[in-house]
C-alpha cells in the first residue's frame, strides 16, 4: 500500500523552522522528520532543554541549528525572521508546536495536493 510520505520528494531541502521548540513531543517529531530526511531543522526555544533532548537522545542535530527564546511570542518572531533569509537552497517551513502554520504552503513544498487529509499522513519505517 502506497502511503502519502512514498509522495514527498525527499530530494528537495525544505528547511523545518520550528517555534518554541520546548517539548518532547514535538522534538521527537522533528527527529524523526529529520531522520526520514523531510526537513533540515533549525529549533527555536529554550536552549537548556533544547540541549538536553538532543543529549539525551544522542540526536546529531548541531548546536549551531538552536536559537534561544524566552517566550511563545517571541520564538514566533524569530521563526519568521529566520524564515524570510532566503538562501535560495532551501523551501522554508515554520512549524508551531504540533501545528503546521500554513497548510496549503506545506502540502506545496512536499507536492501533495490539497485534497490529502494530512491526518492520513504518517511515517512509515
């Protein structure tokens, strides 16, 4: 059976913006989206529990891709600004905690069409 993510061009960098990164739910998300090399991510939040995580689950993400925040607000800020230094190299996503910000910019960058029910989406090891 064909499965949604078997549609995402994995090829393509789309970097994962990811505001107020302060949870392990999310952050267990971004892992693996990274690992199934879906998104390039910079995390965005505190830096301390950031840092644990990523010690704790012995994630080779580098420190270089943490930006300190101190509050939902702010961690929302810096997302955008961050978002908007276009590279040129990368598609650019922001992600807020279990939500994704625009669904119809993300399901363009993974090139599904909107008629996808992303609670289908799921990835399969």
């Amino acid at each position: 059976m064909i499965q949604n993510i078997d549609y995402i061009d994995k090829n393509r960098i789309t970097r994962g913006i990811v505001a107020n990164a302060n949870n392990d739910l999310i952050l267990k998300t971004i892992m693996d989206a990274e690992s199934q090399k879906l998104i390039n991510p910079v995390l965005i939040g505190n830096i301390e529990f950031m840092t644990a995580f990523i010690d704790k689950h012995k994630w080779s993400l580098s420190k270089d891709k943490l930006i300190e925040s101190y509050s939902e607000e702010e961690s929302s800020k810096i997302a955008c600004e961050v978002a908007s230094r276009d590279t040129g190299l990368e598609k650019n996503i922001i992600i807020k905690m279990i939500g994704i910000l625009n669904r119809k910019l993300f399901f363009e960058i993974i090139n599904l069409p909107m008629s996808y029910n992303p609670a289908n989406c799921r990835v399969v090891n």
